[in-house]
C-alpha cells in the first residue's frame, strides 16, 4: 500500500514569495479593472486601493530584500542615462 508522502512546512522565505507574487497578481488585477471602470467613485475606489496593494508589495518586497532573499543590483549610471535618451 503507498505512503502519504508527508507535506514540507513552508518557510518563511518561501510564505514571503507566496505573498509577494500574490501582492503582484492583485495590483495587476486592481489596475485593469480601474482602467475599465465607468464610474468614476468606483475608480477612484479602486485606485486607492491600488495604491495599498502596491504599499504592501513594496513592504514585502523590502523585507526579502533585506534578508538577502531578493538580490538586486544597482543600474550603472550609463545605463540609467541611456533609458532616459529614449
């Protein structure tokens, strides 16, 4: 008879990605529907709640940053020059 394979415990890293790509799904989805909103109180509605997914995102986005489990690397100063040209 086969064994129930016994389920590994999320860490914390992997509960923060969770969260953060769930934060990402949920601006996406609040930006659209503010974008095809007829009504502008519903809009304005939704844009303010936008604007507390995008906080919470950043919030996460920060603490992985800050535990060394979203690495980033600055742009080079050429680089940034160049982007603004276009």
């Amino acid at each position: 008879m086969p064994q129930n394979p016994v389920p590994v415990p999320m860490q914390d890293k992997d509960r923060l990605e969770e969260a953060l790509n769930t934060q990402k799904y949920m601006t996406e989805t609040y930006n659209a529907l503010a974008n095809e909103c007829a009504s502008s109180g519903l809009r304005d509605e939704l844009l303010n709640l936008l604007q507390e997914e995008h906080n919470i995102q950043a919030d996460l986005f920060k603490e992985m940053q800050k535990r060394g489990w979203y690495p980033t690397t600055p742009a080079d100063p050429s680089q940034i020059e160049a982007v603004k040209q276009q």
